[in-house]
C-alpha cells in the first residue's frame, strides 16, 4: 500500500515510523531517526536522510543492520521466518523455487560467506538474474572484509531505495527503474514491422533460458509497453527473439525454405540495472541490424 | 580411390564399369551403358550419359532401379546388409547413431512410405540436416504416386552425381558443392577482426545443437577454410557463434560487465545446398550487423 | 492571425466568411456556403463543408475558382498583384528571388500551360522543393485536359487545407505537416552522440544547395527540434551532414588524418510531404548505417 | 621500359646504371654505387642497396639529392627543363594543368619553403590528392630544419621506390601500391547487386570534385578490376557514388518517386596510400550501410 510524500509530511511520528519501518529490515530506528527531520520535499530528501541516519548511528547498531539481514535462499527464507519484503524479493528472483542441488550450493556458499566475514550475504536481489547472483555471490566470497562491510552496507541501501520507491508516491522519485525496450524496422518496405511476435528470455545458464516477456509489435513497430520497465532490469544476459520469418511470408514475400532469416535472436548483456536499453532489430529477409539505443 | 578422366576413357570398358558400377546403386548396367559412348570430354558430359542411360533404361529397369535402393536408418542399414556407399552416407547425416526412439520413427515412416508408393523412401542425404531429412520424409509422404516416383528419381541422381564427383577427377567438374564462409569486421579498429573463435552448429530441433565447425579468424578476418565447403551444404537451420566480448577484452577496451555483446549468435537458414552462403559479422562492441553476402 | 474553431462557430456569418474568406483564393463564396453548416465539431469537419461547397457550386464558379488562381512566379506575383497568402507562399519557395532565366523559364511554362489548358499552372508550393517544382510543371504540361482539371482542382483544396490550418487552432487538426528528423548513435560507446554539429540542405540541381537547417545533437543524440516540423516536408532530394569526425576527435579517439569518415553525407529524397521521415546514423569512425526509420 | 632482375644482376655495370641512374633524380652515383653489391635476390634487396648507397654518401652528395630535386609545379617544370619521370609524375597529378592562381599560389609556396630551408619542396606526388599536396605542402613550411631535411630524404626514397617498381621486374616486389574496391549488396534479394554504376571521385574542395574511376558491378557484385589498384592511393577525401535506385527500378520494385535511396554517396578519406580501402555497400531501398572492409 502506497502513500504520498506529503500525507508522511503530516502524520505523526509514530505513524511515519510506522510507514517506513520495514525499508531497513529489522531496524525502525533508522525511520525513528529520519521522523525528526520532516517535512521533505522530494523522495530522494526522505531517501537521504535515512541514508544520513544510518551513517550517523554508532557502530553497534550499524553492523546489526547487517547481521540481522536474512540469508538469499537461506534457512529462514525457507522456513517463511524472514520480513514480508524480503520474501517478494527472494520469490521474484525463483530462490523460493531452487532445486535441492541449488538449494544446498546456496547453503554452502551462505555458510563459507558468514564463516569469512561473519556477516551474512546481502545482496539487492531484484538488480540481478539468476547467474548474475551467483557470479556476485563468488566474487565476493573473494574479497576483503573491509570492501565486505562496505559491499554490504551499499546493498542495503540499493534494497531500502527499492522499497521506499515502492512505498512512497512524491514529486522527486528515486531513480531505482531501467528500461528494455525494443522496435522493429522492416528495411524492405521502409517502415516499421508490425505485428512481429518478440520474446525477452534471460539466459540463465549456457542451456537454460526463462521467457520474461511476451510481446508483439505495434503499428509503430514498437511493443505497446516496454519489456521490463518500472524497476530494475536484472544484471543477466538475455536474448531477444524475434518472429521475422513470419513478418515477411505475411508480407507475402517470396522466402526460401527454410528462410535464410526465421527466427532472429539478439544476445546482450545488461550490466546497469538502471540504465535504458533499446535494443532494435533494422531487418530485411537477408540481413539485420542491432545496436545499443535511446 | 579417385581415378582419372582420362584413365577412365582408356579403360577396357569392363574395367570403366568395373570403376563406376557403384554410382547407381546395384545397377552397373548404368555404367555399361555408358561405356559405349567413351570418350567424355568433361565429367559432366560423362554424368550426362548416366542419366541418359537410365531415361533409355526399359521401365522395369527404371522401377528396380528405385526399389532396389536402401532405405533410409532401415533395418537392411542397421544391419550392415547395403552398398558401402549408402553406409557412409547414412553415417555421415547421424543416421548409424539414432536413439530407439529414432530409429522407431523411421521404421514407421519408411512402412508408411513404402505401402502408400511401393518404393523405398530414397533422398540424397548429404543435401539434408537432420532436421530437414524428416520435414522432407513427412512432406513427401503426403504427396501423390506420380510426383514421388518422380522426385526418387531426381534423388538417385543426385545420390549419383554425389559418388561420380567422389570417384573421377578432370575437366568440367560437377557442381555438387556448396560453401559456408565467415568474416569478422572490427568497426572500432576499421579493419578485420583477428584471433575471433567461430564456432558454427546445426540446430536439430528447438533444443538441439550440434556443432559442425569450429575455427578462428586469421589476419583477413576470414577463417582459413571455409567452415563448410567441397560438399553440399545441408539444408538446415544453423547458428554461428562469435566469441566477440573476448576479441574486445583482448583489445584492451573497457567493456562493463557482462559486456553488452559477448558470445554474438547469428542464426540463418540453407535452402540450397550447392549455393554459397557468406554470413559475415560487422561489428563493435554495441552494436552489429550480418548479411547474406558473395 | 489565428482564430479558435468555437470562436469561429460562434461569430455571425459575416465575421466567418471575412476570417475564412481568403482560403479560397478570390472566392469568399465558399466560406459563405460553408458557414450556414455550423458548427463544426473538429477543423476537419470545417474543411469537408468548404470541400463539398466547392464541389457543390455550379460549373462556372468552380472552373472561376481555378481561372482566378495566380500564376506561379507569374508577372502578377512579381508585381505583387497576388493575395497576400500567395505572397508568402511562392516566397518561402524562393519565387521571388528567380533569377532572369528562371523567371523567363517559369515565362515559358507558364504561357504553355495556359495556351494549352486554358487555366493558370496551380501547384501547392508548400509541399514541393524547386526542383520538384519545376520536375511536376513539365510533366503536368504533358498530361491531358481532363486530368489536370482534377489536378489542378485537387491543388486548390491543398492550398486551402494549409491555409485552414494556419487560421484555425481547435480539436481535430487537419493533417497537413509532416516531419523530418534524425538522431545520431555512437557504436564505438554504446550510446547517444553529443553536440554532433548536422545540416540539412535542400539539393536543388546538380550542382546547387541550399541549407535549409542546422542544428547539434543533444544528450540524447537528437536536435532539440525536428529538422523539419509544423508544416509539409518539400518533396525533394536532401542531404544530411554530420561532423562524425569532430565527434570522435573530441571523444578523443585516435583517427588518422584525413579520418576515414569525417563528413558524413547521406543523401535521400522525400516523396510525401505529409510522412515522417526519420533518418538516424548509426556510426563508428569507420562504419556506419541510416535507414528510414520511424 | 621495363627490365628484369635478372637481366640487371647479369648486365655490366655501366648498363646497369644506364638503367637505373634515373631512379634518383641527377644522382647516377646511387646507382653506381649499388651496382657493385649484385646479385640481388628480390627487388626489395635491390632498394635497399640503394637506400644504403644514399644513406653512405658524404653530406655533400646527399644534399645534392635533395637540392637537385626539382620543384612541384615549379618554372622548371613548365618550361621542361626537369626529368622525364618527374614530368610525367607532375602531371599524373595535375600540376601541368594548374591554373594562373594556383601556379602562383605554388609559386609562392615554393619561395617560402626554399627560403626558409634552403631547399625546393620534395613530396612523392603519386601519393598525395591535390587537396592533400597543398596541406602537406602548408604543414611542413611550417615545421623546423632537421625535421624537413628528413622528410625531403624520405620523400625522395619515396619516388625512388615508385620508380624502381616501375622499371624492375622479379621477385620480391616493392610493396608501393594500395587498392580501393567496393562490393554492392541487394538486402533485398540477399545477393550481388548486379549492374549498379559505380563512380569514383576525389573532392578537391569543398566545391570541386574529379572523377577518378567509372564502373559497373557484375554478378559478384563487384566491379571488374578495383577502382584503384598498381599504384598508391592518393591521399584525398573521395566520394563513391552507386546509382542505387535505377538498380532497384530495373529489378521492379515499387519506389517513390523520388525514391528514399537514389544516387548513394559514400564520402571517405584515405591516409594511407599503399592500404586497402574496400568500402562496400550493402543496401536495401530504404537503408544502407557502409564500412572500411578488407
């Protein structure tokens, strides 16, 4: 349930800490602390001042704000003994749906990373697909304490932006979204393709891929809403897969069989989660085009 | 073993029938016939009086011709009981290495085919992916008498134009060969993409790949031979595989991780198996572009 | 001096005619017949009703609407004995400024069309560039009486409809304007090229052009207006220029000298003066790409 | 007149100077000198025998060189009075067609270039555009002694070299000649475009232009012989132009009149005269695509 900006402005104290309360999980405080600096007049004003309340806590309570976050794929998300956000979170990701072989790596790794750094693994979970996850989970199981402590505290700030974005309506919002977008130009005829069915997969692993959208272009050659929009767009390797065989035998040109083009598939990687990709496809029966857009 | 034109048009003409009697399976009256008409002043000329000899051929001749041929992953094959010739072509398009399942289906197409036409089921494998084998075997089923005795004809002919371009060597060559080349072109550096590992597969079935070829560009960009070439090429969905991300790492250019391009996949089809199929890839590290080239 | 569509709807009739009367040129009777129909719902319904009281009227006017129609860079415009609309019309088609021999050329064409058809040459100067101009008055001379009546008439209608739309603001626009833009993509960043300096010029022969537009990519790698909006698109041949080659100096790339690409030219034509013409480059220093886009 | 490797390394050494004492210009001495190092086993090893002899002589002698040489576009030259090579080589770049303003504009160049080094202006002409010849010429009046007496050297070896190839045959040839091709691709049709006429220009300013080359592409899509071959490129800004639309009238498509794509231009620049430029087209009638190939 959303709020505005100004009706936070105007409530009580215990009723902003009341709102706020779960963006730092387990840690009220930081919205106690952050109550008292009202009114703000954007998000990204509350956004910082909660940023400034946990830096300026003493030690202690920094590193509970750590320790007292819940593994990914850990025993308590498992067991459903972990805050309602981080269980959306967690499901969004699949780590509620790992199978027991992942499930125990997940375990393994949880365990060599608290036994290393005696914290556990925080990770902004909805910035990353599945193979992006594991990769990070590796590295930093490869570092140092120090840039540890400090990894995990810039998590957690990524984690509270996410769901203070998600909570607070407001003039000045969080730039927490990307943006994967596409468009089809049909170089034979001279315009958009219309009508082409596209698919988003994420590329989990060298033989496995999940379709994360489905869409089919419009009269501008566009999809009528962006691929992933909104939120970030996880770190992951996709393939956009493009129905342009089909396009063209509706188009009643004469193609071989099998078409020289068919099914057209565009490999990328997405490395900022807040960044725009446009991603188009500049085809004829014979050749193609993609490039990074805007 | 290879023999020459030449050789050939001196030859007693048992020793000629003796060299050539394989090209038309159990049917050396083909090369018999031909043996007459010596001297050939090109290959072609010499394959032009085989197929001669088998339009003269009384109908029986032309019938026994086609059902004297193997059928394709039939049991006569599985037990070794065909002309050396078939077996290597037949192992050569996978069909010496069909799963139970597999091999149960061309069993049931082969008595499907042989009670509606009375003929085995022949098809010049070495035009055909494995993919495109069984497209054609259920379109051909579906078609009428006339129309397949017609197309098994065409088929042996080319199965024998095939074994003759294998046996004799001389002038006015056989255009049986086809060819697939690659070009990597670095459009940051302005110049051929050197060192790029291409790997070319066959896709077999939405999930299947197999792959046929594998090379790395050279100095031009170009790999040193073709990535198919000598042979027909077959009449299949293919994927080429650039490993781009690494030619850009090797180059010292600062890429994000993941790279927005790094295994780039092209995915085209064959529909003409003597045809040249040039599939370059023009790239940089954003953006790129493939065409049918010459 | 623009009106609104209800002020136009509620003025008394005299006032309706005295605002619409010059979109027919020396023909007030049109918007009369047309006021008795209000009011009009959009600008469009208003021009269907001065559309049928010119197909309404009696031969007579109708042949009068197109008789009493001036020349194009005719004697009459040049002493300036034309309606003030199509000053500034043949004006902004640099009419005005003909040199001798072009003025004595249109002479020529105008004296043979109307020696041969009876009528002044009527063409919407707006949606033509000059050499069109000139390309669509020759091929009309060769045309017959019948189907330059309806030329000429359809040409009236068109004048008006760009007429209509600069008088009156309201719902449903006439659809008169097309556009042209462009946007520049750097492959060698993956992203938008910044203050790339671009030109558009009209080639009006062989060897001349005119400049019609100059502008410099923003952040987004767009001109901060279309090249050409808010009106038609002359048909013409045009050309674009980018500086690409001080683009990448100033991204600090090492290019050699003179670069490989520096001015960029890309050379297209617009045949409908109502489309969208979009036309990207997509750029490294050593490749690069347009197509019509959208 | 040419003369073979062999013929020279077998003739007596005044013959051979006979031969080769035109290579530099007044200088018979480097040749003389090389002469008594025969047998060469490559023409490179040949040049390099007389690089060394220049490289060895007493600074008297290899200031002679420099001074003997005479000047671009110079009195001599007009009235001449310099040797043959040096005429010809003068007008294969137009300097003998110069006119009143430009041959006094050289003439003052070359005033203050003697004036300010003591020597005329030595530049290998063959690689250089008109446009490129001024701005060297500018550049280096612009530079410092030392530097200056360097490059006259290195220009000197320059023409040396392109003489040397010229007159010699065998082995191991100089490697003094670039290469400008292109190659039109159909996207349409996915194959060569066939029949497209070709031009080749050097803009000279930013008004003027020569055609250099005219050509036709065949069934490969490519022009007979490249557009420049056996020699340096010159280097220049050069505009290829591809009568793209008449290619896609001839081939019954559909276009608008005037089509989006018509006269194709590709403007480039080339720095390095004895690289290859392969600058293809690869278009459709609403889009293109240019890059440097190889």
């Amino acid at each position: 349930m959303t709020i505005s900006l100004d009706a936070l402005n105007a409530a009580p104290a215990a009723e902003f800490t009341a709102h706020l309360g779960a963006v730092f999980e387990h840690a009220p405080w930081v919205a106690e602390a952050a109550a008292a600096r009202r009114p703000f007049a954007t998000v990204e004003a509350l956004f910082s001042a909660l940023r400034e309340a946990v830096a300026a806590a003493p030690e202690a309570r920094r590193l509970a704000l750590l320790t007292g976050h819940p593994e990914l794929a850990g025993r308590a998300a498992r067991a459903g003994r972990i805050a309602q956000a981080s269980i959306a979170e967690q499901a969004a990701a699949g780590l509620d749906r790992l199978s027991e072989a992942e499930f125990a790596r997940f375990e393994a790794l949880n365990a060599a990373y608290r036994e290393r750094f005696g914290l556990p693994f925080i990770l902004c979970v909805r910035r990353h697909g599945r193979a992006s996850l594991l990769r990070r989970f590796e590295a930093r199981l490869a570092s140092d304490p120090e840039t540890e402590r400090r990894s995990a505290e810039a998590e957690v700030l990524r984690i509270a932006a996410l769901r203070l974005d998600a909570l607070v309506t407001g003039a000045g919002a969080l730039r927490v979204a990307g943006r994967l977008s596409t468009h089809v130009l049909d170089t034979v005829r001279g315009g958009p393709a219309m009508g082409v069915a596209v698919e988003l997969a994420e590329l989990v692993s060298a033989t496995e891929s999940v379709v994360v959208a489905r869409a089919e272009t419009n009269a501008d050659g566009r999809t009528d809403a962006p691929l992933i929009a909104g939120r970030p767009v996880p770190v992951a390797t996709y393939e956009l897969r493009f129905g342009l065989g089909d396009h063209y035998r509706r188009a009643g040109l004469d193609l071989p069989d099998p078409p020289f083009l068919d099914l057209v598939t565009l490999r990328f990687g997405v490395a900022e989660p807040e960044g725009h990709y446009h991603v188009p496809l500049v085809a004829s029966p014979w050749s193609y085009q993609t490039y990074r857009g805007s």
